[in-house]
C-alpha cells in the first residue's frame, strides 16, 4: 500500500518570493514515481514535476523543483519567484513503478494562495 | 494532441437514477484512467484500461458501477441507482509510459445527485 501526507492545509506566499510545499510518502514498493499537480479553481489537474525513485539529482522543470530527500520519505516542492498564477490546490501524489504506472495515490492537498 | 476530453462537465440526477460519463483520451495513449474525487479531497483511483481491458478495479467501485473501453479508444463509466454519496467530480486520465506514467487529466464531470 502507498500512502502521501500533505501536512499543509493551506500555504501564503508574498509575490516572487519561494514557498515549499511538503509531502512526505510510505510505500513498500522498490521503485515507485513521485508526482506533483497543480489544480487551480477551474478544476483541471495539471503536471507539474516528476521524480523517480532511482533519479540520483532532484528533478526540475523551469520554477518547479522537488526536493527529494529518499531517506527520510520526502518529496517536497519549491516553487521559485511565485506568480499570482500560482494561487491553486497542489497535490503531491506517489505511484509504484513497472506495468503499474499510472495508478497514482494522492495525497489531500496544499491550498497556496500568493499575495501582490 | 487535442488533449482528454469529458462530457458531461456537469451533471445533476436524482437519487436512484443512472448516469454515464464519456472520456475520450489523447489518441496516442494506451492507457485510460478513472479517479474519483470529492469537495477537499485528492483524487482516489476508481479503474483502469490497458486498450480495451480493463486492467484493475478499486474496492470504491461498487457494483453499481462499470466502465467500459470497447474499441480501445473512448470510454464510458456508468453509474446505476445513483446515491447522494456518489456525488463527486470524476476526472478521467490517460498515459503512456512517459515520465513515469504521468497522467493527462480531462476537466473532469462534476455529478450532484439530489
């Protein structure tokens, strides 16, 4: 079984500054993925940033880096120079690697509201 | 790519009647997902479809409900004797081994159930 703790309900960030997101994960699987979505109020999940469990350097896509700390089951994200854009729910999810890809467990979320 | 699509986005139904939703996925992807989520909550995976099998089923997903993928293209998740509990967004997905499987989401149906 797989399971993801977001530990933040809700997360204020000023403009362009960076805020971390934090998730933290327990899986009994070898090889497994680890996934965060944005989810903004129209609803639409939307992909952020993938890290494998094997990746040996943190993954990042343009503002987006997760802090991957495999030893102490964390995932945490960073988002650099917040946008207004960037106010939404953010989920941290984990799926077991292999034929299972895609069957993700998700965690219940960041609320991050970025302040002008 | 034109993306995945849903229709209904939005659909209100009294208790005790069936509904069904339609997802058609990227074209190229092999793979169709179901997850179900309720208002506060994350996403919770209902099914998925390999082509036309379907691969794996939740224990949410009761007898009342079934999803069907004939052709391997679209695919259409029913839900009988709709009740108030089953009221939900249902975001349907689909993949290719990419990334790690990462999932492209639709904009999901919202169902209320009275």
């Amino acid at each position: 079984a797989q399971k993801i703790t977001q530990t933040q309900p809700g997360m204020f960030v000023q403009e362009k500054e960076a805020v971390t997101l934090d998730c933290t994960y327990d899986t009994s699987d070898p090889s497994y993925g680890l996934f965060w979505y944005k989810q903004p109020s129209s609803g639409e999940m939307i992909f952020l940033i993938y890290q494998g469990s094997y990746d040996q350097q943190n993954a990042t896509e343009g503002r987006y880096s997760l802090n991957f700390q495999k030893a102490r089951k964390s995932a945490n994200l960073v988002i650099s120079a917040s946008q207004l854009g960037d106010s939404a729910m953010y989920f941290c999810a984990i799926g077991a690697g292999g034929t299972s890809y895609g069957k993700l467990t998700f965690g219940q979320g960041t609320i991050l509201t970025v302040h002008p | 790519d034109t993306g995945v699509s849903q229709d209904p986005r939005h659909k209100i139904t009294k208790r005790g009647q069936n509904v069904t939703f339609r997802c058609d996925p990227i074209s190229e992807h092999n793979r169709l997902y179901w997850y179900r989520q309720t208002l506060g909550q994350g996403p919770e995976f209902l099914t998925y479809f390999q082509n036309e099998a379907q691969l794996e089923k939740s224990r949410l997903l009761s007898d009342r409900f079934s999803a069907e993928r004939p052709k391997g293209s679209f695919s259409t998740l029913e839900i009988q004797r709709t009740e108030q509990g089953d009221s939900a967004m249902y975001l349907c997905a689909s993949s290719d081994r990419g990334r790690g499987g990462e999932l492209f989401f639709g904009e999901g149906s919202r169902l209320t159930v009275l």
